[in-house]
C-alpha cells in the first residue's frame, strides 16, 4: 500500500551483477533465470486458487526432492481438536530429551501443506537435532484466517500440557513466520505463558506491504508481492490487524526472545528490520542476521552461507532452551 501523495525516488534502469565474493553455489543461484510466476486468480475464483496450489505445491516438492536427502528418524500424524500435524523425532534422538521446536511451515499462506508440511518439519528437525511438531494448518481458500492460527495455537497449548514453557521454541519461515508470531502473540493475550523463544526467517509479519524493499527489491527478487494472496486469507480482516500482520503488534506487553533473518535481495527484508528495531524498543531481546544477495527463500538451502547461518539458528535455540533452565 503505497501513499500517492509521498514523493518518489525515479532511478535508471541499471544491471545488477551477481556478488563475486559469494560462494560457487550463491552465484550460481542468483545466474539463474527466474521462471515467471503465473497469474493469481480473482478472489472469488476458488477453483482457480485450488488448481495454483495444487500446481505450486508440485513445484514446491520437486524441489524438496531435488535437495534434501531421505529423512532419518520417525513421523507420526498427530491430531489436537480439530487440528492436524506432525510429530517428527530425528533418530538417536535421547527419549528423555524435552526440547522441542514448533515448526510452522511456510508457502505464502496457502501452499505447504499435507506431505510437503511433514518434509519441512523433517529438514527442521535434521538442522535442529530435536523433536518437531509441525502443524499442518488449515489453509485458504476453503479455511482462511482465523483457522490456520487457530490450528497453530491449538497445538501450542498442545505442547504446554506435557512441557514446560522453557522446552518449547516456536519458529517458521516466510509465511510460517507470521503464524509463528501471531501464535505467540495469540497465546500472550489469552493469558498462556511464552516460548523459550522465537525464530523468525524472513518473516511475512506485514500484510499491507508498507515496507521499503517491497518497492527497491521489486524485480530483484523474483518471489514479487503476495498482495492478492494476503487479501484472501484475510477474508475481509483488516490487514494491519496484529493477529494478520504481527509488526503492528504492541510487543511491551511480552514477546519472546527472537532471531530474525532475512537476505538483502529478499522483498522481505523491511519486514525483518523494522520487526528488529520494534522488538528492541519494547525491550525484548532480538537478533538479525542478514545474508549477503540472498532474495527470498536463500540460494536453496544448501549453500555455504546458509549453513553458517544454520549453526547461527541452532546455536541460538540451544542457548535458548538451556537458558530458560538456569
């Protein structure tokens, strides 16, 4: 949402070479030409929103297929209520081990869903070497917001009835990271006691889209504006309410430690910083890492940098949990 009545900054068109500092892999990444992003349907189209996710979700898991080796360890279906998910336990994990991550999965609100929610849990719980739930949301068209942080509060309270607050770490990437946030900020105001703490990659806590980089990293970053998508899973809430967009939340009243991340290609990135300096001003504890030229959703997940930024993750969980216990 942009104010017409603001002046504008009108640059030339320039080419933005690709960083030769980055490793092979990076520069390899950012040399790729972006496939253009199909068309979203009208919002009252619902068939049309089913046959975008569907075909999204194909592309989502060919690439999961393309990178990630098999999972080791076990996944179980969990049900809470009306919610469903995953239970996910890398193997040789210690049975008397406590710490738990609650990975909610990414994919623009929409998309990320039944087997690729499970996958996703799987690759956090590799990284992270401990036990993962995951749920897996209801999602529009047919369930928009409210009922996706519904499904994620419900298995929140679900880990609080066996753990203590201190086990549980809360977290999710892009979409995930909205819901992350707004799960905790759910729990804060229904009086449940907060995580350990929050991590928060390149989070989608703005739906109206006010930040800065949704304008300069417009066309670098090949993911684009998910306007159309934010409307339909508002379905009619205001955007800017704290619950859908969690940077307008006042963060005084409590919030978890948090790592956020973002890259400086990433359309998010305005996202990331100002969360930063509003968790700083309320007095919470709050760390950023940036990631040279990476656009949204990194080089992949396997390149050099962000394993380093991996071990930043889950450094910071692990001091996190045993912090919590000091």
């Amino acid at each position: 949402m942009v104010d017409s009545q603001q002046p504008f900054l009108q640059v030339p068109v320039r080419e933005i070479p690709v960083p030769g500092h980055l490793s092979p892999h990076a520069q390899g990444w950012l040399g790729m030409a972006a496939h253009p992003r199909a068309a979203y349907p009208s919002l009252d189209n619902i068939a049309g929103w089913k046959q975008f996710i569907a075909a999204s979700d194909a592309m989502i898991a060919q690439g999961y297929a393309a990178m990630k080796p098999p999972f080791k360890g076990e996944i179980r279906d969990v049900t809470e209520g009306g919610a469903r998910g995953f239970e996910i336990v890398p193997e040789g994990l210690d049975a008397a081990d406590r710490r738990v991550f609650l990975d909610i999965h990414g994919g623009a609100l929409i998309m990320g869903g039944g087997e690729l929610c499970a996958v996703m849990g799987a690759s956090t719980a590799t990284k992270l070497g401990v036990r993962v739930f995951a749920p897996d949301y209801r999602m529009p068209p047919d369930h928009p917001y409210p009922a996706p942080l519904d499904d994620c509060l419900a298995f929140y309270r679900m880990l609080l009835r066996d753990r203590e607050p201190a086990d549980v770490i809360v977290g999710g990437a892009s979409a995930g990271s909205n819901l992350a946030a707004a799960t905790i900020l759910r729990a804060r105001d229904e009086g449940l006691p907060l995580p350990a703490a929050a991590v928060l990659i390149s989070p989608e806590v703005d739906l109206t889209e006010m930040g800065d980089s949704f304008h300069t990293n417009a066309g670098i970053d090949a993911m684009g504006s998910l306007m159309d998508v934010n409307l339909l899973y508002a379905a009619g809430y205001r955007l800017d309410d704290p619950y859908l967009s969690p940077l307008f939340a006042d963060f005084a009243r409590g919030f978890a430690p948090t790592l956020i991340t973002a890259g400086t290609r990433d359309l998010f990135l305005s996202n990331a910083v100002r969360l930063h300096r509003k968790l700083r001003a309320a007095n919470v504890p709050a760390e950023l890492h940036l990631l040279e030229a990476a656009p949204h959703g990194g080089f992949g997940d396997v390149s050099p940098e962000e394993a380093e930024l991996d071990t930043d993750i889950r450094l910071f969980c692990q001091r996190h949990w045993r912090a919590e216990r000091t």
